[in-house]
C-alpha cells in the first residue's frame, strides 16, 4: 500500500540526503572497525603501528574509487 500520493521532484532531495547520510555512517563504522581491527592485530603480531594505519588507508582509497565509480555513470 502506497500512501505517498506525491510523487513529483519534492522527494528527490530527501532521497539524495538519505543516501549521503548512509555513506557518511558506513565510512564512519568502517573506520572504526579498521582502526580497532589494525590495533588489534598490531597487538597481536608485535608490529610497529602498521595495520592500524594501512588498513583504514585502503578502505579510504577503495570507498573514494567506488565513490568515483558510481558517479561518473
């Protein structure tokens, strides 16, 4: 049942904050996990602060080229 009868442009930009909101809190809770994963697994190995920098690193460059990626299409 579809109770939005308003289907015109006025719900565009709500669609468009939404899905900045969800990235925003995914790249959020991503780096969290990273960084507590890297320090972790640092801990655990005895490395130097390595993983906690390397990791988050590449989720920031992977999620920039997926960001990329999408909005070139």
């Amino acid at each position: 049942m579809n109770f939005n009868t308003n289907d015109n442009k006025k719900n565009k930009p709500v669609t468009v904050w939404a899905n900045y909101a969800g990235l925003g809190s995914q790249l959020i809770g991503g780096l969290l996990l990273l960084l507590y994963i890297g320090k972790k697994g640092d801990a655990y190995w005895g490395f130097k602060p390595m993983l906690i920098w390397i990791l988050p690193f590449a989720f920031i460059l992977f999620t920039l080229y997926k960001i990329i990626k999408e909005t070139k299409s």
